[in-house]
C-alpha cells in the first residue's frame, strides 16, 4: 500500500468511528456517558505504532471530534486531550505490545487522562459546563464504560492498524 | 513531532476562544464539518435504528408498564374529581394546557428528527438535528418538542443543526410564571436523565413561586432566540439563597432530553409577523 492511500484510510477510520461515536453510541449511553470510540482508535494506533504515530491520529480524530455537529465547546479541546493521550500511551507500551490486561489497564489509563485533559481544558476556559464535582463524576463512569468495550473494538481496530503497516521497515 | 501537535492544538483553541466576541475564524470550518458529517450521522441513525431500537424496547416495557399504572391511577382519581364536579385543582394543568394549543396554532414550525447526541464526556448538552439553512433554519432559533421547550439552535450548516438543549449549564431562558406572569431565568444543571432539574430565579425577590407552577417562556423582541409562551416545566420545590436574597425554584422540565426523537424548530410565531408588519418597533 503506497503512503497516500494509507493516509487515506486511516482518515476514512476517524471519521468512521466519531460519526458512529455521535450517532450510534449515543443510544447506549449510561446517563450520557458515550464510550470514546475515538479514544480507543487513538489508544490501538499507540499500541501498534508508538507515540509519534498516534499523536497524529489523535489530533486528527480530536480535530473531527472538535468540529463535528453537536460539538459545541471550543476547538481543540478534544485535540490536545487526544495528541496527549496518543503520547502518553505510545511512550508507554514501551518495546513489546501489551498482553490483554494490559491493554485494559492502558485503556483505563487514557481514558482518565484523556477526558481530564478535555476538563481540565473546560476548567481554564471558563466552560460553564465542567465543575471538579461533574469531572470527578464523569471521568470513572467514562472510564469504566470505555474499558467495558474494549474487548469489543480494541482487538478489530489494532488488527486494522496492523495491516496498515509498512512492511518493509527492515 | 508531539511538541508541533500540541502547538497546534493549542492554536486551534486560542484560535476559537475568542468566537463570544467577534466570530470565529473556525466558524466556516465547522460549518464544512457539518455539512459532511450530517449527513453521515444522519444514515448512520436511520440504517442502524432497528438495532438502536433494542435497550429503548426494554426501557419501554418497564416504562409501559409504569405508566399504565399511573394513568390507570389517574383515571380513577379522575373519575372521583368528575362525580365530585370540583375540578378546580387541575384548572391550572388545563389552562396551560389550552394555552399551548393556541400558541401551536401560531407557529410555524419545521420538524426535525435528532440524529446525534453529545457526550457526557464533553460537558455539554447539544444535539444534532437533521435540518440545516435549506429547511430555513438558523442560529437563534426556538427548538420544541410536543412536551414543550427543548433548546435553541446554535450552529447550522445546509443539512444539519446543533441545538443547545436548555438542561445545558451554560444555558438560560427567560421565563414566566404561568400564574403570577413573574419573570424571572431558568438556567440548566446539565443533567440528562430523569432528575435533571432546571433552576429558576425571579427577578422580583418578594414573589415566591408555588409547587406545581407552570413556567412559560417570556419571549424576547422578534421571537429570538426564544419566542414567548412555550411551557418549559412546573415547579417542584422552592428554596431560598441567603446570599442573594432572591427565591429559587427548582423547576421539573416538560421535555424528557434522554429520549428526544421528533422536534420542531420554529421558523415563524405570530408575534414575530406583527413585529415586521410594525418594522420592528411594536415595542
């Protein structure tokens, strides 16, 4: 596969998974907590390809994530929480790919850093919508529900990933 | 490489931050967006709803059965009103009731079905909408359902709209008490679900609203963005603020925001036709 078409796909991916995020995964949300498609996509690229990788993926998907309708806060937002996330997690793999409690463990983990970024965000912006006492609440509940599907998204989405890959690095 | 993202990143918000003051330059993006991914979310809601159908099938069971109950309850209480022919406890409830009516007749309305919905993780509560600038629809305008008040619209690209629900935190309606005509603004407390309470504060701090007052939009000139008299709650408990000697009541919205399906923006209102006939100074 030639780096344009890659491109290409990955692009198609993001935009697959937020509009599924927005309009499917809506009617399974508990109490308005929707699990984080886009996250999980971003956490499946740092665990096949590293940080730098899915940093770029994760400012795209926070990108779409920012812009696309009923997004409401400032752009961005979902941008820098997901570059961060990306990082964050690739630099955590370390050399080998995780086992499975392991990749549910870094699900956790992105997902806390992740959505307190977004707050933390919200926070400095004055967003009328983020108090700590709605954070505090929001944040397990997102976590709990995005590691609830991970066995369901994570291992399609890295195989994905993994086809993905250039095979003529050596 | 991380470091040029997250300069980006921070870019684009500095970029958008400022869209309270003067518009921002990512408006014109955002409407791109829109206009692709509306569609999108739009074929996505429609080709999978059978299978989004399924936890709401459940929930309507239970709920069925529930309100079988209610309503068998509320039969027989009313057949007891009916012999005792004193029905005044529910004139208020039916007054409202024909008010409504009279004002639906007075609009003019463009139906809309919701296609997305944000997350809980984004902290705001907005919906999209399956109707854009080619249906006539546009920022500022009243969105409703047949329960009452759901939101206004806020962003609009040709196909699509975001509308702002006003269970929102960061949004508030002026509003009117059905039985005193008090006015006073009902802010949001951001929660969806069933307990999700809207907050009202009267202007006149001497005035305490009673339990089961209707709150009625105030309206503002030209029916923008909320045209006036649309039911938004009934009162369900008042308490008073030490610090700001004004009484707030905890208002119960009409509208149910976790299960909106079919809504109506409104395009027209009576009162918005007088106030063009009038140029505008009709007050």
């Amino acid at each position: 596969m030639s780096k344009a078409l890659r491109v290409i796909v990955v692009t198609a991916l993001i935009v697959v998974t937020v509009t599924l995020q927005i309009s499917i995964f809506t009617h399974f949300s508990i109490s308005g907590v929707v699990p984080d498609l886009a996250m999980l996509l971003v956490i499946a690229a740092a665990l096949v390809r590293g940080p730098d990788y899915a940093a770029g993926v994760g400012f795209a998907a926070g990108l779409v994530l920012d812009l696309a309708p009923p997004a409401d806060h400032t752009a961005g937002r979902w941008a820098l929480s997901l570059v961060v996330v990306g990082y964050l997690i690739g630099l955590a793999r370390g050399d080998a790919e995780p086992t499975a409690l392991g990749t549910v463990f870094m699900v956790a983990a992105g997902a806390f850093i992740g959505t307190s970024v977004f707050a933390l965000t919200g926070l400095v912006l004055g967003d009328p919508g983020v108090s700590v006492a709605s954070a505090l609440e929001v944040v397990p509940r997102a976590m709990l529900y995005d590691v609830l599907v991970t066995p369901l998204v994570v291992p399609l989405v890295v195989m994905l990933f993994r086809r993905l890959q250039p095979v003529d690095r050596w | 490489m991380v470091g040029l993202l997250v300069l980006a990143s921070l870019t684009v918000l500095t970029l958008d931050a400022r869209r309270e003051d003067d518009g921002s330059p990512l408006d014109s993006l955002r409407t791109g967006v829109g206009s692709v991914l509306g569609p999108a979310q739009d074929g996505a809601t429609s080709a999978l709803r059978p299978l989004t159908d399924i936890p709401k099938h459940f929930e309507q069971v239970a709920e069925l059965r529930d309100r079988n109950q209610a309503l068998q309850a509320a039969n027989d209480q009313l057949t007891q009103q009916l012999r005792v022919a004193g029905a005044n406890a529910h004139r208020d409830a039916e007054l409202g009731g024909v008010d409504r009516l009279a004002n639906t007749e007075d609009l003019d309305v463009v139906k809309a079905e919701v296609v997305g919905m944000g997350a809980a993780q984004s902290f705001s509560r907005t919906v999209s909408i399956d109707v854009g600038t080619r249906d006539g629809v546009a920022p500022d305008l009243t969105v409703i359902n047949a329960d009452g008040l759901v939101g206004r619209v806020v962003e609009s690209s040709a196909t699509t709209s975001t509308v702002l629900l006003i269970i929102d935190p960061g949004s508030t309606v002026g509003g009117r008490l059905g039985e005193s005509m008090e006015l006073g603004f009902i802010d949001g407390d951001g929660d969806l679900s069933a307990a999700g309470r809207l907050e009202l504060s009267l202007v006149d701090h001497t005035v305490s609203p009673r339990e089961g007052d209707v709150v009625v939009t105030w309206g503002s000139r030209g029916g923008a963005p909320y045209v006036a008299g649309i039911p938004v709650g009934s009162v369900e408990s008042v308490h008073s603020s030490p610090a700001e000697l004004t009484q707030i009541a905890e208002v119960r919205p009409f509208v149910d925001f976790s299960s909106l399906d079919v809504v109506a923006v409104v395009t027209g209102s009576a009162d918005r036709r007088t106030d063009d006939l009038a140029g505008g100074a009709a007050w």
